[in-house]
C-alpha cells in the first residue's frame, strides 16, 4: 500500500497578513500529530540568503534547518530586494520558472507525506510575465488555505480573494482568520461576520480558523483544516 500524499497550498489575501505564521503552526501541528511534514516557500524576495519564512517555519516547528533547506530546494528562489517576486527576480536579471519550482515540490513530496506550500505576497502576484500565483496553484490542482485579518481594508481583500478562487475552481480548505495585532473589538466582529458571509456568497464550506496570538496558537483548530485536506485527497 502507498503512502499517501498531502500537498497544500497557503496564500493570504494581502503581503504580510500572516501567511509564514500559518504554514508554520499548521506544519507545527502536525508534527506533533506525529506526522512527516516540511513546507516549501516559492519565492522569498527581500533577502540575501537562506530564506526567512523558511527558517521561521522551522522554529515554528521546533526544528533546525534541513538539507533541503540549506541547498535551496524548500525554497527555489530568493532576491533580495523586496518587491513582487517578478520584479524582484528582473533586478537581478533572473526569470521565475514553473519546471523549478516543480522539481522543488517533486523532491520534497518524495519525501514527506505532508507539504504546505506558502506562496508570495497576495494571490494574484505575478510570477513571470506569463504566470500568477494563483494560476499555479490552479494548474497543479492544489487545495488551497487562505490567510485573512480584521485589519482594514480585509473585506475587500478577502472578497476579491474568494472570487479569484472560484473563478479558477480552486478548493478551498478555510479561512484562517489571524487576529494578531491590535485591532479595535468592533472591527474584528464585524470583518470575521463580512468573511462569513463572503464565503457563503461566493458557495464555500463556512470554515474558519481563529488564530489568536501566536503565544496562545495551539487553541487554533488546525485539525478541521488537515481533516479537510485528507479529504480532498481521498
């Protein structure tokens, strides 16, 4: 019998909404569930080297780096200027390409049963002239979490984000509503209500993850978004 295998992807609806934080406490989470994980970041600008979102996923994890980190294969890409990872890649006279990016998921899908896929900035960021975020994670079937906040600006995001997600058939394993920060107490209730019913508007399952601050990250009901990755891949 072979072993089963658990891609999925990780976007937010915006740059620095908490998607790193995510990947890393779900990868935590399953860990202790005893499970054979590790995460792969697509493109990492903003740095010079080893990537920052992976090794904080790692610390996350309570792990050090890997081999696989080190070499670069959970995170193909990396610039160190910080802007949308086209541009970032064209300042350094490189091109972001889908077969790299392949061979990196490939290789670490050999060998993990579980892979979280954290991708750059917000759904829609352009990869190359020819390619979005999104449209990868479409084209290579993946189900996909997304990471939303109460902070301004988020109704908007989150609804453009679901209905991107839709147009593409994209399977949508939940919300995770990341509630970091200090935010007044009318606007949390009132943006966690607007994503609600945006989900619902927009046909998804009603499922969303309160991820309270990271300190206290273990009350976030990571096991209803693995129990819904398992089921997509049944």
């Amino acid at each position: 019998m072979t072993t089963p295998h658990y891609t999925i992807a990780v976007g937010g609806i915006d740059t620095d909404v908490g998607k790193s934080y995510v990947t890393g406490l779900l990868a935590r989470y399953l860990v202790q569930q005893k499970q054979n994980v590790t995460t792969l970041k697509l493109v990492q600008t903003g740095c010079p080297e080893t990537s920052d979102d992976i090794q904080l996923h790692r610390k996350l994890m309570g792990q050090p780096l890997t081999d696989f980190d080190r070499d670069g294969t959970t995170c193909p890409y990396v610039f160190p200027y910080p802007a949308s990872p086209f541009l970032a890649a064209r300042m350094v006279g490189r091109e972001i390409e889908a077969a790299e990016i392949d061979r990196a998921m490939s290789t670490l899908q050999a060998q993990y049963e579980w892979l979280l896929v954290e991708g750059a900035g917000g759904l829609l960021v352009p990869l190359n002239d020819q390619l979005l975020l999104l449209d990868y994670f479409a084209d290579k079937k993946l189900p996909l979490i997304l990471v939303s906040s109460p902070r301004l600006g988020s109704i908007n995001h989150t609804r453009l984000s679901l209905e991107a997600i839709k147009t593409r058939n994209i399977p949508l394993l939940g919300l995770v509503y990341n509630l970091y920060g200090e935010h007044p107490k009318e606007i949390v209730q009132d943006t966690l209500l607007e994503c609600r019913k945006a989900l619902v508007d927009y046909g998804f399952a009603e499922t969303i993850v309160l991820m309270p601050d990271i300190k206290e990250s273990t009350s976030a009901a990571w096991q209803t978004l693995v129990t819904a990755g398992r089921q997509y891949y049944q």
